[in-house]
C-alpha cells in the first residue's frame, strides 16, 4: 500500500521551487478535483475554507485509484 500525505497538493508543490508553476499545478489538481467530486468553491479564487476542502478529497482519490505502471 502506498502512503499518501495528509497534504498531498502542497507536497507535490514544495518540488518545484517557480511559483508560477506552483500556481498552475494547483489550479490544475483544484479542476481535477472539481470535476471528480463537484466544485469545492463559489468563485474564481477558493477562500481558505475552500482550499482546505481540497487536501482530503484529493487523498481520497489518490488513495482509491490504481497506481499506473508502463506494461
């Protein structure tokens, strides 16, 4: 079984040291999220309340889905 952090969104983001890439990455990840489980907030930008929806849902799917392997 593979361990997955308690934070897996900012985790991933701590690797890679452009914030820009940072902030695409995680509006990529929030789509993702959105579109697996419905839209976790109300604008544009999510508040604090919002984003903290992200991390458990996001170690949801992470934890149900098999992990890819190249054949």
């Amino acid at each position: 079984m593979i361990a997955i952090s308690a934070t897996p969104i900012e985790d991933f983001l701590a690797l890679y040291s452009v914030v820009n890439t940072q902030r695409r990455y995680r509006s990529a990840l929030r789509e993702r999220v959105d579109f697996l489980f419905g839209r976790q907030r109300s604008g544009r930008r999510a508040t604090p309340e919002e984003a903290a929806r992200y991390e458990p849902l996001l170690r949801q799917y992470l934890a149900s889905s098999p992990t890819w392997s190249p054949t």
